[in-house]
C-alpha cells in the first residue's frame, strides 16, 4: 500500500521493538506489536498496552518519547483523552496506544488490526537491556 517514510525498514522494525520493550520494562501489560506494512494506509506497526494508572502511562508515554527524540525520531504528535485513559503517541511509521485495560476492551484495536502479525519482540533468555542513561528531575542539581 504505502511507506510514507523514506527511513529504512529494518531501523524502524528495531524501534518498534525496543518501543515494546520500553513499555514492557515501565510495567506496561500485554504489550503486543503488530506488523501492518501492506494493510495499513496509516502507518507500519502499531503497538498496544496497557497501564495501570494515569501517572504510570504518561510516564511510559514520555520514555517511548525521549527513545524516539535521542534516535531522531521525534513524535509527530501525542495524544490522550480528557483522564489519561487512551494516550496515543505516532512516530509516523509506528503508532503507540497506551490504554486503561477496561478502555482497552472497549476500543478493541487488536480487533481492528487483527490481520496484522505479531512482531516478537522479548529479548531473548539471557539478553540484558540496554543502559540507560538517568532522567534529570526539574529542580534537582548535582552535588
């Protein structure tokens, strides 16, 4: 169908994946990633969670979104309802859905993109994640 990006599609596999696995690691749950190339008009892969509170999913929105920043890949928007319980942040060729799990049910993206496949994307047994650099806190300075 499309590819709106001209970025190469292993690069944005790889991100896709490291996306899922940030999510995971910020305690996201059900974390699946689906493969839409060809099925979409929208975008490449899109990503689902859920999590278990407000503050928790923004601060999972904000980290996928720092991750993106740091690779170049800033987010074209970010998105969440009224109560933070859909927030949505689109990265052109990947579409992250941070959901309330009874907000989840409702919508039922997997329903809708059920003809996707599942990416894969747990690290394998053994592998570590990556180091991460810490996040600097508003007010706060080294001593």
């Amino acid at each position: 169908m499309r590819s709106r990006s001209t970025a190469d599609s292993e690069s944005t596999r790889q991100f896709a994946i490291d996306i899922a696995r940030t999510l995971s690691e910020s305690k996201c749950s059900d974390v699946i990633l689906l493969d839409v190339r060809g099925r979409s008009q929208v975008c490449d892969y899109v990503i689902i969670g859920s999590g278990t509170s407000q503050r928790q999913m923004r601060s999972a929105a904000q980290e996928i979104e720092d991750i993106g920043k740091v690779r170049g890949q800033h987010p074209y928007r970010t998105n969440a309802d009224e109560s933070s319980t859909w927030i949505l942040v689109d990265f052109v060729e990947i579409v992250v859905h941070l959901f309330e799990p009874d907000q989840r049910l409702y919508y039922d993206l997997e329903l809708l993109h059920a003809d996707g496949k599942r990416v894969d994307w747990r690290r394998a047994e053994g592998e570590l994640p990556p180091a991460r650099a810490p996040r600097a806190r508003p007010g706060k300075t080294e001593a």
